[in-house]
C-alpha cells in the first residue's frame, strides 16, 4: 500500500512539474538608430539633428569608442534620409544616408 501511495505521489508530481514546450516568436521591429561621435567637450548642450527637413532635435555627443558603442543613440525609421548635424548655427554634417532594419549609423563629428 505504502508503495502504490508513493508510486501515485511520484507521478502526480512529475506531471505537475512538467510545464511541457513554450515558444515564442517575434518580429524585429522596423527602426534604425543613429550615433553622433565626437568630442563631447566641444559641443556642450548637445548638437542640433535634422532628419528630412521634419524632425528636429537635440542630441547628445558620444565619445568614440572602438570596442563598442556606448552612449545615447536616436531612433529613426528605415530608409534614405537626409541628416543635418549643427551646432551653433553652423552645419558640421549633411549627408543623406540609407539604413536598414536594427542598423546603428555612426556619425562622427569633427
């Protein structure tokens, strides 16, 4: 008796603990980013960013960093753009660019 009682805890246990096979799928999302590198010293308050002639904002200067990106990035939609970087007034950077899905664009200052 004693055996069947354990033989029944140990079942009921094991199918209980078994959760069975989770999947999960997801997409990437569709966005790029853009990373603006410099000397941080020369531009305090950040830059002024420019994409398209629509959106406008202020962004940050990273330091270069050759391992790996570090600092703030912006998120942008994929495709062509035309990107304006100034500072002051003064244009440092106009350029257009492609980028695709997850891509990071690095623009360096001068």
């Amino acid at each position: 008796m004693k055996k069947i009682i354990f033989l029944l805890a140990a079942i009921i246990g094991l199918m209980t603990s078994c959760t069975g096979v989770k999947t999960s799928a997801s997409g990437v999302d569709n966005q790029a980013f853009i990373n603006i590198v410099g000397k941080p010293g020369n531009y305090s308050g950040g830059v002024d960013v420019n994409v398209d002639d629509k959106t406008n904002f202020k962004a940050q200067v990273n330091k270069e960093y050759t391992d790996r990106p570090k600092g703030k990035v912006y998120a942008i939609s994929t495709g062509t753009h035309v990107v304006t970087v100034s500072y002051n007034g003064q244009v440092l950077y106009k350029q257009q660019i492609f980028v695709s899905s997850q891509e990071t664009k690095k623009i360096v200052l001068p």
